[in-house]
C-alpha cells in the first residue's frame, strides 16, 4: 500500500489531481484511514493511473473516461467517437490554413483588398419571394415598395423577422449589370397568402462566406470576383445562388460611396 504522497511521486500524478479523481469516482483510495485521513492506493491502482493517464494523453475528456472505467460505454465506441471529433477538428483546422495561406498570398501579390471573408451560416427562414427580370439595379429598388404593398395588402398581420433579413438572389447564373433576372426574398415570421406574383417558401440554412462591400453597385462585381477567387484557393464550390444583402443604400445615405452590402457565396467542399 502507498500513501497518496509516495502514489504520487511514482505515477507522476499530482495530489490535487489524486484527490479530485477520488472525489469524482474516476480513481477512489483502496483504504482511508479513519483516524489520520491519509489515503492509501494499491498495486493494481498504478496500472489504473496509468491507464487514465494513457487516455487524456489521446485528448479523452474525464467524462469519457469515467464512461471506460465504470464501464459505460465500450472503449471501442468512446475512441470511435473521439476519433470522429479529431478528424472534424483537423478538417477545420486545415481549412483555417488555407485561408491563412490566402491572405499571405494576398499580401505578397499585392492583391490587397478591403475584403475580410467570413465562414458563417446563413439562417433557415421562411421568406415572400418575387421572382423579375429588370433592366438594371435602379429598376429593382424602383419596384421594392411596391412588392411590400402587395405583400401587406393580401397579408395584413404578417410581419417581418427581426433582426430584418432581406436579399436579393440572382438567377442568371453569372455576374450582370444589365437584364438581370433575379428574386427578392424578404424573411417573414410564417407562411402568408400568396398573390399572383408573390411566393413564400421555407429557406434551408447554409454554409456561405461573405463579405462587405462599400460603394456604388456598379462596383460590386470586385467582391465577386475576390469570392469567386476566394473560393478556387480555399477549395469550395458555390451550392446555391449568391445572395445580395443590402444594409445601407439610397434609402438612407447620401452618397454611393456610404452604401453598404453583403456578398453572400452559399458553398461546400469541393
């Protein structure tokens, strides 16, 4: 029998860990003395720590192995499960690099712009949606009161979620200035009354980067050009249709150099 000082010497396990194992049920003395309180490990106790040393040297949380020990779960199944997470973590940590590595090639090209992508995901939501061809961008906010209008009349009660999501999706399949068939979509709290021309559908979330763009729409074919780049050096592919999310605009800024809006690139791994 060893005293929890000599126990902890020879497993090279401190006694505050010792102790909070004991507390834990993890690893319990083999004998408490009732007068003195001094704890007292086994033999056999030396192949346990070791074993529980052996497991947080793989990344196995306390929790997990209290499951292995207890008998809980099998230790094929707690490492499958482990083996799962590494994998996941190594995914993403892979994509962190190449990003890094984006940015470094960035810099060393000279091919610095005022776009910080960012991975997120695009929220599931049920939006009203118009689907029109227009002649350009000018022609497109001309009719967005109107889309409301109609929306408001045969949908009284209807309300839009907040914080307030609406974008624009193009269908063309490529970047245009001009004849551009695209849909507004405007998320809403449920499903309405449907007009002639007005659609609500459930959105799905997604996977997308992003970026901000300030200044004129004429510009912006630049942020989708640095996304369609950012996408070939990070190696994902659009899933959907990019999305337009206009911040500021006409509508509240005095300037085109103050408008505001957010590329939206749905992905997924090549």
């Amino acid at each position: 029998m060893y005293r929890i000082g000599l126990f902890s010497e020879i497993t090279k396990t401190t006694i505050k860990t010792l102790r909070y194992y004991d507390e834990i049920g993890l690893l319990k003395p083999t004998e408490i003395d009732t007068f003195t309180g001094y704890r007292y490990y086994s033999t056999d106790q030396i192949f346990r720590i070791y074993e529980i040393i052996s497991y947080r040297q793989i990344g196995l949380s306390i929790k997990q192995i209290k499951e292995i020990v207890l008998g809980n779960k099998s230790i094929e199944d707690v490492l499958n499960e482990k083996k799962i997470e590494l994998i996941d973590t190594k995914n993403e940590t892979e994509k962190q690099l190449s990003q890094i590595n984006y940015l470094l090639k960035e810099r060393k090209e000279g091919f610095i712009m005022n776009y910080k992508p960012v991975v997120k995901e695009l929220p599931e939501c049920i939006v009203y949606s118009k689907e029109m061809n227009v002649k350009n961008l000018d022609g497109y906010f001309a009719v967005i009161p109107e889309i409301g209008e109609e929306v408001a009349k045969a949908n009284p009660t209807l309300k839009c979620i907040i914080p307030d999501y609406n974008f624009t999706r193009y269908l063309d399949g490529e970047y245009k200035e001009t004849d551009i068939h695209l849909e507004y979509c405007q998320a809403v709290d449920k499903i309405g009354k449907e007009t002639e021309s007005i659609k609500f559908k459930k959105i799905e979330r997604a996977k997308a980067v992003c970026v901000m763009h300030q200044g004129a729409y004429t510009t912006l074919n630049k942020a989708y050009a640095y996304l369609v780049k950012w996408c070939e050096e990070n190696n994902y592919k659009l899933s959907d249709s990019p999305r337009e999310s206009y911040i500021d605009g006409i509508w509240n800024k005095d300037t085109e150099e103050e408008w505001l809006t957010e590329i939206q690139f749905p992905i997924e791994s090549k």
